[in-house]
C-alpha cells in the first residue's frame, strides 16, 4: 500500500513537469500553468472543507447521556 501511495506521489511530480512545459511550449510563460494549479489548489481545498470540515446538516449532535436514577 506504501509503494502504491509513493506511486501515485511520484506522479504529481512528474504531471507538475508535463504541465510548466507545455505552459512554456505554447506560451512562452509559466503563467496558465500557475493559474491551472491555483485552480486545481482552490478545488482541492473545497473538496477538503466538504467532506472533513463542514458540519453535516443530516446528523444529529450527540446529546450527553442522562444522569443516572437513583432509586
């Protein structure tokens, strides 16, 4: 499982590469390439905040139990 995930990491480096180079081939500048990773950062960021951020409006907030009758 570590080597998939090392794999996969390996690979962000190398799309980073693909993408300033074809940035420079059609442009001439790193600018659409900086703006396409902003982007990608902005989804990103939103995607983190909805699944481990946000409070979830269809769960119920846990109550704390009731004491205890005494009898």
């Amino acid at each position: 499982m570590i080597g998939i995930a090392g794999a996969i990491g390996g690979l962000g480096g190398v799309a980073i590469n693909l993408v300033l180079r074809s940035s420079y081939l059609a442009n001439g500048t790193a600018t659409a390439a900086f703006w396409a990773f902003g982007g990608f950062y902005v989804v990103a960021a939103g995607i983190t905040w909805q699944i481990y951020v946000r409070t979830p409006h269809d769960v119920p907030t846990l109550q704390p139990a009731p004491a205890p009758i005494r009898a």
